[in-house]
C-alpha cells in the first residue's frame, strides 16, 4: 500500500504549472450527449496566469481534470454555455471536489475555500439553484461534521448574455449569445490575455454573432458535426431519423464551421462536440474534415479529449 501511494506522489510531477505566462486551452471532453467510448462529455479548462477556468462541464469532468494533471481544488471559476445535460451534469462533483482537501504523502492539497463563481446565460441561477438545493444535504454535512470551509461552500452566480464577465489581473472574458435554440439563451465565450485570444463556442447554429467576436482570434474552438456521416447513418437507420436529424437543427456543420473560421480571420480552428465521433486515425479524420480546407485555409485540427494548446506561439 505504502509503494502504491509512493507512486502516486510521483505522478504529481505531472501536474500543470502553477502559472501561465500564455494562455493554454485543454478539451477536457469532446464529445455530445451520446454515450461514446472513450469520449468525455464536452469540457474545456483555460488555464491563464494564475487561474483555471472550466467552460462547460459535463458528466466525469473531475476525472478528466486529474488525467489532464489539474487538481479540481483550482478550479473556482466554472462558465456554463448553457444547460443541456451533457455540458453541465457534472457541475456537483466539480463543486464537491474542489472543496475537498487531497492528502497523499507528501503533498496535501487544499480545499477551496472561496466562494465558487458561477458565469452562464440567463437561466443559469434557476437551474444552478435547484441543482444547489438537491445537494444541501451533504453540504451541510461537510461543514458542520468534516468542517469544511463555509465560504467554500456557497456559490455566487453571474447572469450575462452578451458583455464582458471577467476582467482581472489582464483576463478578460466576454460573453457573447448564440443560437441553439429551442435552447435558450445559449453563450460562447472569448478570452483574452497576454495578447492572446480563445473562442469557445459552446453549441450553435452558425451566427454572425461568432464571426464578430471571434474577429483575428488566434484559437477557435468550435462545435461541429459531419453532416454526410450523419445523413448516411439516417439513410441505415430510417426508425433513428428523428434523433438522429434533431441535432442539425440547432448545431454546426464541418463546413460550415470552416467558413465561419474564415470569415472571421481565426488563425487555428480546433473542432470538438463531435457527431459522429470519429476513430483516432488519419483516415477518420482526413474524412471527417472532407472540404473544409477549400473553405478555411488556416489549420484546422480534431479536438480529442485531453489534447492541450499552448497560445505561446501567437504572442502578438
């Protein structure tokens, strides 16, 4: 037992830097509500300075955090693009996590003891708030049996559809309305530091909305599916058509993910929320991306879960 957690304390070494000089993004998931092996439900950690800032969290997102070597204890800054199951379900186990204290030998991790900051569209009080009341229980069992940190405990929520959320320490992050609807409100996020820029996009029809906040961004993070793969699968499983079709109307397309890439001058379009989720090989993703540079000539890359972006290289 002694080696096993030995080794374990040797795995630290493999944690993210405390600070980050340029902005890092890492797909924590990059799937959609579909149940896919080896795929996470969506997730992105935006690690600037000091910070980690988790966009969107869905269902093993704590897990996903430790496998990308960032402990949940930094994370007090969760923003929801909005409320479908697969982007916020693992929103109680992040909050839980992070306000636990970690303990291997030789390194012990503190609990969070601020406040979690929660960023979301406008629905995001009602819905954190019930999610909040599910688990009072074991809160107050925290605090008042394992005596856990009471600030750490609470929650503050921040509503904005569309201005600047976050302005610290030369962070900057902007929320900016989508279109996902019968899902509404929907938001993406923009993120500026250190002369660098991220676009995340969350789920969306294609928006010019996109095209002007993501105007020169250096990364864009986009969701996307492969409409022939998806009109293939309907054409096998005629009975699956309604569910398999439903997700065209209110999400993006490769190509046109591309042209939105294009039009907005984006120097490196990353594609993540995958339909169907392509296998890890070249050929998979060769057709996945079938079109897209006659339309995008930057690069263009297939997000995989746990894949990291360092932005050093587009210091302006």
């Amino acid at each position: 037992m002694v080696e096993h957690l030995d080794k374990l304390v040797q795995g630290q070494e493999k944690l993210q830097p405390d600070y980050h000089e340029h902005l890092k993004v890492i797909l924590l998931g990059t799937g959609s509500p579909r149940a896919v092996y080896g795929v996470a439900k969506p997730g992105v950690a935006v690690l600037a300075g000091h910070k980690v800032f988790l966009v969107d969290c869905g269902a093993g997102t704590v897990n996903q955090l430790l496998l990308a070597g960032i402990m949940p204890q930094r994370v007090s800054d969760v923003l929801f693009t909005h409320h479908h199951s697969d982007h916020n379900s693992g929103f109680f186990d992040v909050f839980i996590s992070s306000w636990r204290t970690h303990v291997v030998p030789g390194a012990v991790y503190k609990n969070r003891e601020v406040p979690m900051q929660v960023y979301g569209p406008e629905s995001t009080a009602d819905i954190i708030g019930k999610m909040e009341s599910s688990f009072a229980f074991d809160v107050n069992l925290r605090i008042h049996y394992n005596k856990s940190a009471f600030e750490g405990s609470r929650i503050v929520v921040h509503e904005c559809n569309e201005g600047v959320v976050y302005d610290q320490d030369g962070i900057r992050i902007t929320a900016f309305e989508v279109d996902h609807r019968p899902v509404y409100p929907a938001i993406a996020y923009r993120f500026d530091y250190n002369g660098q820029s991220v676009v995340i996009s969350g789920d969306t029809l294609p928006v010019d909305n996109m095209v002007k906040y993501a105007k020169d961004t250096d990364l864009l993070v986009h969701e996307a599916y492969n409409k022939e793969w998806l009109d293939a699968l309907i054409d096998m499983y005629p009975q699956e058509a309604v569910g398999l079709n439903n997700p065209a109307k209110y999400h993006t397309t490769t190509l046109e993910a591309a042209s939105i890439a294009c039009r907005a001058g984006a120097k490196h379009l990353l594609l993540t929320h995958h339909i169907p989720a392509p296998a890890r090989t070249k050929e998979a993703e060769a057709a996945y991306t079938k079109g897209m540079s006659s339309l995008y000539t930057g690069p263009i890359t297939v997000g995989r879960d746990l894949m990291e972006m360092d932005l050093a290289e587009y210091r302006r």
